[in-house]
C-alpha cells in the first residue's frame, strides 16, 4: 500500500510538532531516561519519524502492479 506524498509530508510535520518539545529537551540536556519518556509518551509521532526513512526509499520504486 502506497502512501500518497501529501499525506506523507502531513504526517511527518505533525509528528515533529507533537514532538517539539521533547526533542529541544534532548538537545539541551540529553538523558537515554529522557528518550525513553518521549518514545514512551509520544508512540505514534514516534512511529512516524522512525518509518520516514522507510517511506522515502519506498516512494522511488516503481508499484508491483498485479502482485499481491
């Protein structure tokens, strides 16, 4: 299933939003307790920035069209 890019994009922001400002409190003082807190608390933005890379690398290959 393909993501379409606009919708890509959306989620990416929201997910750097959400995560604003627990990523400027790792960059000031960064705690692995600090990081737990903000995958923990954060699932699915998390989620979301962890698969970036993965729906990146995905958009350039060409559909398997017919195969399931």
């Amino acid at each position: 299933m393909r993501i379409p890019a606009a919708l890509f994009w959306v989620l990416l922001v929201l997910a750097l939003v959400e995560l604003r400002s627990e990523i400027l409190l790792l960059l000031q003082n960064f705690t692995w307790t600090g990081l737990f807190y903000a995958v923990g608390h954060h699932k699915l933005a998390s989620l979301v920035l962890v698969l970036s890379p993965w729906w990146l690398l995905a958009a350039g290959r060409p559909s398997r069209s017919g195969r399931f």
